[in-house]
C-alpha cells in the first residue's frame, strides 16, 4: 500500500510539474499580441465593426488561465452616430484549465473595467 502511494504522488507530482513547466513555456513564446490585426479582422469580418485595442494583451496562468486586454473601442453600426458603441478601459477573460484538456472552454470569470454603451435606436425602430 506504501509503494502505490509512492506511486501515485510521484504521478501527481509529475504531472504538477509538466504542467508548471508547459505555463512557462507558453508564457515565454506565446506572444497573444501578435493576433490582434487577426481579432481586429475577425471582428469586423462577424459584425461589421471596427475594433480598436489600445495597448498590450497580457497573458495570465494563476489560478485561472486568462487574458487581460487593455483599452477596448467597437464602432457603433453603420447608420448611427461616429462615437463608438462601446468602450472598455480594461477587461479580462479567465478559463479553467481542466475542461480545455476536453476541447470544452468554460469562462470562470470575464470582467470589464470602465465600460460604456450607448445603446440607440433610430426612427425605424432599429437598435445599434
């Protein structure tokens, strides 16, 4: 019974550390910074909108695995006023690691810091 929990923590114990050692590796040459003209693209692609992201996305492993964006503009949709339909000062997406392992994202935490809507509606009765 001794060995099979000898066993078992030096599983758990390797595993702990694979995964320590897969987050440095990825802090190290993962640069999320390199996809924002893709998000930019994509986004405008599924909405029509212009996004602008001011500044440096930054990568977060504990105790969630996330993403901190800084400074956020979406454009309002066409047809109504030039000021943007959104801002965010800062905002943050955490996901939990384990269902990642399944291919399943499940968001533990999203927050944003400073945001303003303007929602509208025009005389059509159409909301932006």
């Amino acid at each position: 019974m001794r060995k099979t929990f000898k066993i078992l923590a030096i599983v758990l114990g390797s595993v702990v550390a694979l995964l320590i050692v897969g987050a440095v590796v990825v802090s190290l040459t993962f640069d999320p910074n390199k996809y924002k003209d893709d998000i930019i693209r994509i986004v405008k692609q599924q909405t029509g909108r212009d996004l602008r992201i001011d500044g440096k996305i930054s990568l977060s492993f504990f105790p969630w695995i996330g993403a901190e964006l800084p400074a956020l503009q979406l454009s309002n949709a066409p047809g109504f006023d030039k000021k943007p339909f959104a801002e965010v000062k800062q905002a943050g997406v955490a996901v939990k690691l384990l269902p990642l392992l399944r291919e399943a994202i499940v968001v533990k935490q999203v927050t944003l810091d400073g945001l303003r809507l303007r929602l509208a509606k025009n005389r059509a009765g159409v909301t932006n």
